[in-house]
C-alpha cells in the first residue's frame, strides 16, 4: 500500500498527517506504531488521517504513537485544520473551520501564515490535592486526561520516571492520564514539560496540558491574567486564552509543515 503523506509540528508537537477523503488508507495499530516510530520509521507523536465529515468541514481521526486511538490532541487539531487548509478543504466561512473529532465539533481558525487557533472543550474533573507516588498533584480534563506538578525547577524534574509511575495509577485515573510538569514565570505566563499518555515519554509540547495548565494556574490563583503564554519544551510559545468561567477556551500557536513524502508499507 502507497501513502503519500506529511509532516507537520504544532509547536514541536508532531504528526504523520494523511488525506484519506477516499477512505482508501486502511492503517492496523502495529502500522502505524511503525510509522511513527523514529529512526526506522517517519517518526512522530501521532498519526492523524482527514476523513470526510457529514455536517463539518472534515473529521479528525487521531493515533497516539503507540498505534491506538487517542482522546482529543489540541496541537494535533490545530495541525489538521492548517493541513486541510493547504489541500483545499473549503472553509466553514472565511478562515473559519469547522471539524468533527472523537465525535465532538470544534472551531478553528487560521490565521496568517502558520499560526492556527483553535476553541477547545469547556474543563471538566478538576481535582486538587491529590498525593500520588510522593506528589501533590492536581488534575483536569481538557479533551484529555491531565495530571498537574507544580515545581520551582523545571530543569530538575524526571519527567519519564515521575510521569510514567503517575501515568499508570489508574486508581486515580482509571483509563491512564499526561503528567504535566509547570513552573510559573509570571502573573500571566508559565514553561511547561509533558509526559504524553500513548506515546509514553516526554514530547517537546502537548495542547491540552498547555491548557490544563493555564485553567488550573488561574483556578488556584497562581497566575492573574485570562490571557495565558505557555512555553514548551520545544522552545515554542502557545496562547491560552479564556473567560473567567472557563467556558470558552482557545489554543493559539504555530503550526506548519515540515515536510511531505510517500512511502509504500505491507
């Protein structure tokens, strides 16, 4: 089977991205764990194929790195939306899309060159205190499961050793959860690292941890401002923006292709 394929990074976040609008790219999990697998294979974070949607501009079907289906990516759906933009999906209206995923609608918008943003799911779960393998952490659901880790050194934190024992309690979270590691560096910004569930190790960003990680700093008053920067690993900046309800909450960042391909895989 030959597949054409692109690369895309959504902040250092990266994924395999596939136009299967003909749904003629049939991928089992052990494929595309091999596709995504780095240096005998594309490499990547995720896989996203772009299907047809029945009321939306398309539908986003994400694979975490080990294969299976994911939750919801944020930075994978930012990705998605600039690649559908550059293979002439048309628009909801204007630079406005409208995608379907894990049978949710959101609203994305692209915005100059590179740059998407995207509306995500209200919060849900927010849990505090919570002491797990020695550390007081904090969780939420943003689309997906995250833990929360307040440190004063980021440099310092063994994001795969701490992040893999929490990621596996599933006496706290039953189906597994990120781990995400947060210092804050001002009333209205923060620098983040992430232990990704599915992929298993640090990935250089994660949309909803940057998120989870704005939401929850305001809850417990640790930053003041509903405008949030979000520094990851890559180096990259993502914008969190949200009313003080939290009802409404937007992903901003870069996203952009890095390159394009094709491969042939039994």
């Amino acid at each position: 089977m030959k597949i054409t394929f692109s690369k895309l990074s959504g902040a250092g976040n990266d994924f395999i991205v596939i136009d299967n609008r003909q749904h003629s790219i049939h991928l089992a999990p052990e494929q595309i764990q091999k596709l995504c697998t780095r240096r005998t294979g594309v490499g990547a974070d995720g896989l996203i194929l772009i299907e047809p949607s029945a009321h939306n501009a398309f539908s986003m079907k994400y694979h975490n790195s080990d294969g299976f289906l994911g939750s919801m990516c944020g930075n994978g759906g930012r990705c998605a939306v600039y690649f559908a933009s550059t293979i002439g999906i048309p628009a909801t209206s204007g630079n406005a899309y409208a995608f379907e995923a894990n049978g949710n609608r959101y609203d994305a918008w692209v915005l100059g060159s590179e740059s998407v943003k995207l509306k995500m799911l209200a919060p849900v779960g927010f849990r505090d205190n919570l002491e797990i393998e020695g550390e007081c952490c904090y969780a939420v659901n943003t689309g997906s499961p995250h833990a929360l880790i307040y440190t004063s050194d980021l440099d310092a934190v063994k994001v795969n050793q701490t992040g893999s024992a929490i990621r596996h309690r599933t006496d706290f979270f039953p189906e597994g959860t990120n781990v995400n590691f947060i210092k804050i560096t001002s009333p209205h910004a923060l620098a983040l690292r992430t232990f990704e569930r599915g992929v298993e190790e640090e990935t250089l960003a994660c949309g909803t941890g940057a998120v989870a990680a704005a939401l929850m700093s305001y809850r417990l008053g640790k930053i003041s401002s509903t405008t949030v920067r979000v520094t990851v690993r890559s180096g990259d900046t993502l914008e969190v923006q949200f009313n003080e309800q939290m009802s409404d909450v937007f992903l901003t960042g870069p996203a952009k292709i890095i390159y394009q391909g094709s491969l042939t895989i039994d």
